[in-house]
C-alpha cells in the first residue's frame, strides 16, 4: 500500500472542509437573507397596518363630525388612543389641514405641528413614508378626512421601527431553528460524501493520486503485454495500446462494461470467475492469444481485476509446424520399426534354410508400400503433402485406424504448402482424436477426399467418432478448443479457422456418412470469410 506524501492531506478530508467551509458560508448567508426579507415584510405588513387603521379613522363618520367641531381634541384625544391601543400601534394623530395636531400620544405634542410629510394627502390620495418623527423613526401612512367632497383633515398612523424589529427579534428564534437543522443536515451530508470518498480514493492526497495514474499510464504505455484492468462491476478502467491492438477494441473503451467489447464469450467469463487464470489460450479472429487474468485488491477489498494477454499467433503457428514434423518422426519411427519386424522375418527364412519365401515375402511388402507412396505422389503432387499423408496413414496404421484417401490435387493451389499441410494435419489429427473417444463399436475409419486445382480448394475429412451435438456447433470455436485436458481438440480446429479465413474461405461442419463429424473446407475466389457453420 502506498503512503501519503509527508504534509499532504487526504483528498477526502480536504473535500470535507471544503464541503463545510461552503455549507457554513451557505447557512450564514441564507440566516441573513432570511433576516432581511422578514425585515422587510414586517415593515410592509407595518405599512398596510398603518394605512388600514388610518382609513378606518378617516372613514368614522365621528371623526368626520369632529374635525369640524370649535374644539376637535376633546373629542378625538379619548378616541384616538383608544384606537391606537386596540390596533397595536404607536401613534394616531389627526390634524388639520395646517398639519396641526389634534390628538397624539404624548399630550404635550397636541397644538404643535405635524414632523413629517403628508405627500398629497391634502388632494385626496394616501401617502406613506418612514420618517423619523418625534417618537423615532416610523412607518407611517396619511389619509385624507373627506367630507362634502372635499379634504377637511388628515389622520397619520405610524408604527415605530423599534417595535418592527422587536418583532423581527420575535420571529428569528424560528429562522435560526431552520438554519442549525439546515447546517446539521448539510454536515451531515458533507461527512457521508467525505467518508465515500476516503473509501473510494483509499486516504490519498491529490498529488499522490496524480503520481499513480500517471505512473500506471506510463507502466500500461511501457510494457509489451497487453494489460486490461477491469473494476468490480467489470467495467474497463484502464486499458494499454497493445490490449487495444490485441483484442481489436472500440475507441473510447474506458468506462464500458466487458461484455459489450465483443470478445470472446469465454475470455469474459474467465474475469467474471473472479479466479486466477494462467495462460489460457483463446482465439479472437485470425490471432491466438494467451490471457492470465488476476483479482486485485486493496487491502482485504477486492477492487477488480488485472488481465494480461499476449500474442501467441506466430507462436502458436511454429507449434503447429512442430507437432506436424513430431508426428512425421512418430510416423518414421513406426515405419522403422515395421521394417526393422520385417527385416528380422527375412533374415530368419533364410537361416531357416527358406531362401525363396524370404524373397517372396520382402518383394510383397515391397510391393504394397511401393504402391501406397506411387498411389499419394501421383493422386498429390505436392511433396511436403504427399509426405504427410503417408507419415498419417502409417500413424493410422499403427493406431488400428483405417485412413482413406481419396481424389487428386496438382502441384498449383490456391493454398501454399505450409498453409496446406496445417489445413490437412490439423484436420486428419482431430478426425484420429475423435475416433478414438467413441464407444460405439464399428470400424474406426477416417476418410479424407481432396480436389483442387489453380483457382479452388476442396477438402472433406470424415471419421467414424461421437460426432459434434448439434446446440455444441456453433460454439466449437468459442474458446479454440485450447486445451486438450478440457477440451479434446487442441487448437488444430482454431488454427484451421484462421488459414480458412486468411485465404478468404468458408468451413463446415456437418454429419459423416461414417457417424461422425465431418468438415468441408473449401477455398475459392468468390468464397466466404472463415466461418464455422
């Protein structure tokens, strides 16, 4: 595990602050935002409760008697401060049209002149203002007293500043209360986002995870081997330019879920198994490839997966070539031993004093080989071939197989020697693999018909084995058959596939009059890519 740089803090805990720093920025403004949008709805409130008040005064048909009596304070003083203790006020005056009070709260102010404007209150419209007026400042609101249709008085009522901010001081306890639960909720959120972050970036700083990645993108960019890292929900994270090469992947693969590259259907169930996988042999188009696939974890935590692959495509083809020549030698040394029974036989007719059947008896097996191999070189003209054959039809010889070999093919094909003889090797060593898993008891039979000529190719190879089951066909080459302990097969069918396909041609697979499988290759022009049907 990595360690943190020396004074470098946790990603996530500086996220943290960040978060809280923010939320109590956030909080703060919000309270005095609050703060001053109350304010200002009291003083509206405050300013529509005045200017209601006050029309009510100005509409009393009392008021309207008393404004015009020789003494109106008499009368309006009682009233008027009955009407400002019932209304929650602080002042009602009513004045004259001189602006000379006639009621107001404190006694000592009737007679004196109204502070403050009245607008155009006297033409009949209301007026309001917040105005500093003996009491303090106030908002306040005049109204005209109308009568015989025209302005006779004016009323002011006023609420002060100080009782609007008392109840502003009212309904802050009930602000503060949403801001806390309003900061709680935001730390609390903060918290929960820092902890899934340090879980997710496992308590690295910033630099440090920058030095990662571009460390893993310069490891993933120097290696040779195609890596791909995969998280637990098989989703590519990270992915190197041989990787993108080997398994032909789509730009912009990072973040895509395996299953949707187009990769072999085994390839993606070996990293779904989340095991350890060494050296499985796969075939992806015309290359065969190696994967090793590995979990990885962080601590006890499982995190994804690392695959490797590799490119085992020349490899794979010189193994090929190698096996066939190791079944040439197996087939030689068979043929040396045959030779070496019949030498014996010979040397002891003639010690036995029988001279004329020794001879008898080595011309005859002389004979039947001579016709073998002048009945191959003349039927396939091409040597490297006719040698394979023959080497097969021993090895066929020795294994209690009977190998028929039927038709012609010149010298010219559309298919070069080496290509030909890993198309025939390859099919001829299946067909002799699968005729010796049957049970079933009939005669153990391979029969192998060619034809051909400059432009066309056309191979069959059938044998007496199990067969292939139908809902198994068009899976044969899923995995290449890469593994002989699991499979049966090898790769010959896989390395088959990709000859067929390099030279534009198609293979089928089908029933064998024989009761086994047989496979139809054919190579032309006009034919179809590589295909398995």
């Amino acid at each position: 595990m990595t360690r943190r740089a020396d004074g470098e803090s946790p990603v996530a805990r500086q996220i943290l602050l960040l978060q809280v720093g923010v939320v109590v920025v956030l909080v703060v403004t919000a309270v005095a935002l609050a703060a001053l949008d109350a304010r200002r709805d009291l003083r509206d409130a405050a300013r529509d409760q005045a200017t209601a008040v006050a029309r009510s005064v100005a509409d009393s048909p009392f008021v309207r008697e008393q404004v015009r009596s020789a003494d109106p304070t008499a009368a309006l003083q009682p009233f008027a401060e009955e009407v400002r203790v019932d209304t929650d006020t602080d002042f009602v005056v009513v004045m004259g049209r001189d602006r000379i009070r006639w009621t107001h709260p404190d006694p000592a102010q009737i007679g004196g002149r109204f502070v403050g404007g009245i607008g155009d209150a006297l033409e009949g419209r209301v007026f309001t203002e917040v105005y500093a007026g003996t009491l303090g400042p106030s908002v306040r609101a005049v109204v005209p007293v109308v009568a015989d249709d025209r302005v006779v008085a004016l009323v002011a009522v006023g609420i002060t500043v100080d009782r609007i901010d008392e109840r502003l001081l009212d309904d802050l306890p009930g602000i503060l209360v949403a801001a806390v639960a309003t900061l709680l909720a935001g730390l609390l959120g903060a918290w929960l986002i820092a902890r899934r972050l340090r879980r997710q970036t496992h308590g690295l700083g910033e630099r440090e995870i920058t030095r990662m990645y571009e460390y893993y993108r310069a490891v993933l960019s120097a290696v040779r081997e195609g890596l791909l890292l995969v998280d637990s929900d098989l989703r590519v994270q990270l992915v190197n330019d041989e990787a993108v090469r080997l398994l032909a992947l789509p730009p912009e693969v990072e973040g895509r879920p395996l299953a949707e590259l187009g990769l072999p259907p085994g390839l993606v169930a070996a990293v779904e198994r989340r095991t350890a996988v060494v050296d499985q042999t796969f075939v992806l188009g015309q290359q065969v490839l190696v994967l090793s696939t590995s979990p990885a974890y962080w601590g006890q935590d499982e995190v994804g997966a690392v695959v490797s692959v590799r490119d085992r495509t020349e490899l794979q083809a010189v193994t090929g070539e190698l096996d066939l020549v190791r079944g040439l030698t197996e087939s030689l040394r068979a043929q040396n031993h045959e030779a070496a029974n019949r030498l014996h036989t010979v040397v002891s007719l003639v010690e036995m004093g029988r001279p004329e059947q020794a001879v008898e008896f080595a011309t005859a097996e002389l004979q039947v080989a001579q016709d073998l191999a002048d009945e191959l070189v003349s039927a396939v003209e091409e040597p490297v071939l006719a040698a394979l054959l023959l080497g097969k039809t021993a090895q066929a010889a020795e294994r209690g197989i009977t190998l028929e070999i039927e038709g012609e093919l010149p010298a010219v094909l559309p298919v070069g020697g080496r290509d030909l003889v890993a198309l025939v090797g390859n099919l001829v060593d299946n067909a002799f693999d699968a005729v010796a898993e049957t049970r079933v008891r009939r005669p153990q039979r391979v029969r192998v018909a060619l034809a051909g000529d400059a432009g066309h190719l056309r191979i069959e190879v059938d044998d007496s084995g199990p067969g292939v089951a139908q809902e198994d066909r068009q899976h044969v080459l899923d995995r290449g058959w890469s593994s002989k302990a699991d499979e049966g097969r090898g790769l010959g069918l896989a390395i088959v596939a990709q000859v067929v396909s390099r030279h534009g041609g198609s293979l089928e697979l089908a029933d064998s009059p024989l009761g086994g499988a047989r496979f139809v290759l054919v190579v032309e022009p006009a034919g179809t890519s590589g295909a398995l049907r």
